[in-house]
C-alpha cells in the first residue's frame, strides 16, 4: 500500500511538471505568432529578462489596442510568458 501512495505522488508530481513544461510551449508559440503578424520577433527577444511583468502588460495592452488578435485569456498568457522567459527563450528568440 505504501508503495502505491509514493507511486501515485510520484505519477502525479511527473504530470504537473509535464504539465508546466508543455503549458509554457504552448505560451511561447502563441508569443510568437501573435507578435510577428506585425513586426519581428528580434525586438521582443532583447528585452526579455530585462523588464517587470507590468511594464509587459502595458506593452501586450498596447499592442492589443493596436491590433493584435489576442482574448482576455491570451493577454494574460503572453504576458506571463513574458515576464517570465529568459533571454533567448525559443521560439520567440529563433
């Protein structure tokens, strides 16, 4: 019985960070796409590590009211992703 609980704790621990990994792809390819409908990816790159999620949410914000295709839901997905990322993160850095 015991071995089962550590297995599922163990199975359980293995899917959320599955999880994560495949959630922040996601998030990086959605970047990506949404900000290179209009300019290059470049001008993203080189500020990532460099600047607090707000200053970020202003700047998908802005973007938004510019134009860009981009639900409640995903503003808040590219700004995390954002604020987050290290420099050279792909596939926003490719």
């Amino acid at each position: 019985m015991k071995k089962l609980v550590i297995f599922a704790i163990g199975s359980y621990s293995l899917l959320m960070v599955v999880s994560l990994v495949f959630a922040q792809a996601s998030a990086g390819k959605l970047t990506a796409q949404v900000c290179s409908a209009c300019h290059s990816t470049a001008r993203i790159c080189e500020k990532l590590g460099n600047r607090k999620p707000e200053v970020w949410l202003q700047t998908v914000e802005r973007m938004k009211s510019n134009g860009a295709k981009l639900s409640a839901a995903d503003v808040t997905t590219v700004t995390e992703y954002l604020a987050t990322a290290k420099p050279g993160s792909k596939p926003v850095c490719q």
